[in-house]
C-alpha cells in the first residue's frame, strides 16, 4: 500500500535526537533495498548532485548503482550517468538545474 506521508527531518515535528536514530538505521541498510534515502553513500565528488536532492531521488540513485553493479561510493562516467540521468531538470538547492549530458 502506498503511502503520502512525508516527514521532513529538518523540522520542529520530529526532534534532534529521533532524526539522528533515523539516519543511524538508514545507514545500516546503505547498499541493501531497505536504503530509506538519508544516509550518505555517495563519493565525494557526487556531493553537490546528492546531498540536496529529494530522499526518493536518492533511493532511485542508490538502487540504480547497485542494478548496474556499481560501487555505491565509487566514482566513474557511468556513476555520473545515472546521477544526471535520475536528475535530469531538477534544480538543486544551489540553484543549479541538472543537465543530462547527451553522449
């Protein structure tokens, strides 16, 4: 059953310390299907693509990197592939509007 909860752990509803327990357990299920979408998994080069996107992107991203076989915090062309592929005209935080790059 599909649910249209949303939770925004950067607000007053949920407390420090229930956010912070949130995103210890997601950490647990990085590079298993369990991946909720708040831990960091990605290299550090992939930074400003992941860490401003939504927890559901993030998901798309993770569980594409592991269908393609793909080190979770690797970097490569095909890792930046899927990045910009998943992204493709979202606008980031930053203000910057992901382009995918035709090859």
């Amino acid at each position: 059953m599909a649910s249209n909860s949303i939770i925004d752990f950067n607000s007053e509803v949920v407390t420090f310390e229930a956010a912070q327990a949130i995103r210890q357990l997601d950490e647990t299920f990085v590079g298993t299907d369990s991946y909720l979408g708040l831990a960091y998994f990605w290299a550090y080069e992939y930074r400003h693509y992941m860490r401003d996107c939504t927890m559901a992107k993030r998901r798309k991203v993770h569980k594409r990197f592991m269908q393609a076989g793909l080190e979770l915090d690797g970097e490569s062309e095909e890792h930046l592939d899927i990045i910009e592929t998943v992204l493709d005209g979202v606008t980031l935080a930053s203000g910057h509007t992901v382009k995918r790059e035709e090859a």
